[in-house]
C-alpha cells in the first residue's frame, strides 16, 4: 500500500513518513497519535519549503525548519558499536522530548556517519536532519565530507565547526570561496567564530570583527564556551549579537536548564548534549523536555 493511501489516518501518516517508530502503536492515547501526526505534516512541510527557491536569506532558512523563536537542536553523538540502536533511541528520545531537529556529529571517520545519516533518513524520511563532521584528513575543516552528506541524504542543517574567518594554529589557512563553491543551497549552513580548540592566531582579535566576516559565508553563526559541556559566556553572544543584527545565531555549548534563560535572549538555537544525556551521551528524552519547557 502507498503512502499516500493513509492521508485519512493521522497515526498511520505519522508512521508511514517515519518520524516515530511503528512500535509506538502500542500507545493508545490518542492525543499522542494526533501530535505524531502534527509533527510529520510540519516537518513534510519543512523539507518543501527549503526544497523550493521560496526563502530569501539566513533568517527564512531557519525560519523554516521550526515555527518557534528559539530552536533546540540535541546533537547525536554516533556511536560506531551501537551505531543503528543508539541512532533510532536518540532521534527517538529528541522529537519525543520537543526538539525541532537533531543533529548528527562525528569525526576522522565520514564513512561512519554516512552509514548513520543513510539510515537515519531512510527510517525517518520527514525528520529534520542534520550533520556535523568534525574534519580528518584530507578534509580538516569538515565541509567537504559535510556538505556531501547533506546533498546526498537531503538534510536539512550542517554544521562545521571552524567556518574559516578566523585564522586558528590547529587548522591551515583556507579560502572562504572554496568553501562558498562548495556549500550547499537548500540547506542551513552554520559554523563557528572564536571557536573552542582552537587557537586564535590573531589573539586580540575582538568577537565583533569576526561575527561581521562570518555574514553572508554562513547562514547562522555559533559561538561555544572554553570546551564541550562548558557553557557560552552570554557577553559573548551578547557582543556578537550586537553588530550583526537579526542575523542567525546559536549556541553550541553547554548550555542547560540552569544557565539557558541567561543567552536566551541573544540566540536563536543552541545544538546540546552534555545536559540532556546520560554519562554515555545518550540523549534523555525527560531532558530534552524540560529544557525545552525553560526555552
């Protein structure tokens, strides 16, 4: 039977697009089928939009991946051992938890993630997606693997960690341009300034200066604490927040129920796990409510 013999069925659409497993029939409360049903519609709806040429820039990208203000993106750390298990329980536990889209990391080994992203968007067809790959040889930033992955698996967000406008010892020198050649469309594209690990080669150089090079090479920008799990100084955010205006930008550290409402009001997304996971990274879906609910 196809999928579209189910329209008249607001649990079997949710089902038949894949956002929740077909184990969940064994709920039978029927407000939970109508909300399965609601976000398989929105999210459908979503890859539509940024499908067509209907957005204009950065803000009505990110606009439509969620209707609400502040986006919440947990990120799924693929675990190779467990990769299919783990990968279903996590993207699982965060749309049942509220988020609007989860994001998928991995490093040094993009066949790995490729192998994760397949499945994930082959069980989860209208589920917004997203990837990270944190770079390895010879792709040390991480865009080539990155963007790559979001053609072919059509994903929704890509992030990298370093976005080039800040020159950083860890990392050789590259292009913007090369990296403009290469980025994908149709997709969210975010990435970071005065990044944690790495090493600002220029060591004065003001927040404010890197926010306005990122515009127009990003879609969002990102700024991070010291490391993962410590959160972002939100005078941080606040500063780059204060010249580049109502353009895209997100937090992607540490940030918790106990310190969100502080950089609340200078993000529009935060990608998380430290605070919605067990001590293996995996995500909570009781987490992902409550800091959905401080949201």
């Amino acid at each position: 039977m196809k999928r579209r013999d189910f329209v008249s069925d607001g649990l079997k659409v949710a089902l038949a697009v894949g956002v929740f497993p077909r184990d969940l029939t064994k709920s039978s409360v029927s407000v939970k089928e109508l909300e399965m049903s609601k976000l398989a519609r929105e999210n459908s709806e979503v890859r539509s939009t940024l499908a067509s040429d209907t957005y204009k820039n950065p803000r009505e990208k990110l606009k439509a991946l969620a209707s609400r203000a502040k986006q919440l993106w947990p990120v799924i750390y693929v675990d190779p051992a467990n990769l299919f298990s783990n990968l279903e329980r996590d993207i699982e536990a965060s749309f049942e938890g509220g988020a609007d889209a989860v994001v998928m990391e991995l490093g040094k080994d993009p066949e790995t993630l490729e192998r994760a992203l397949a499945h994930a968007r082959s069980r989860y067809p209208n589920a917004i997606l997203g990837a990270n790959y944190l770079g390895g040889e010879p792709d040390p930033y991480g865009f080539i693997n990155g963007f790559r992955l979001v053609k072919e698996y059509d994903l929704q967000i890509v992030w990298t960690d370093f976005s080039g406008v800040d020159l950083v010892k860890e990392l050789p020198e590259i292009s913007l341009q090369t990296i403009e050649k290469q980025r994908p469309e149709k997709a969210f594209y975010c990435s970071g300034i005065h990044m944690k690990y790495g090493t600002l080669l220029e060591l004065n150089k003001p927040i404010e200066k890197s926010a306005l090079e990122a515009i127009g090479w990003v879609d969002g920008l990102i700024v991070t604490g010291a490391k993962t799990g410590v959160a972002t100084d939100p005078e941080k955010a606040r500063r780059a927040r204060s010249v580049i205006g109502d353009y895209p930008l997100g937090a992607a550290s540490g940030v918790s129920v106990e310190n969100v409402e502080w950089i609340l009001p200078y993000i529009d997304y935060c990608l998380v796990n430290t605070s919605i996971s067990d001590s293996n990274h995996r995500i909570l879906k009781d987490k992902v409510r409550e800091l959905r609910a401080k949201m």
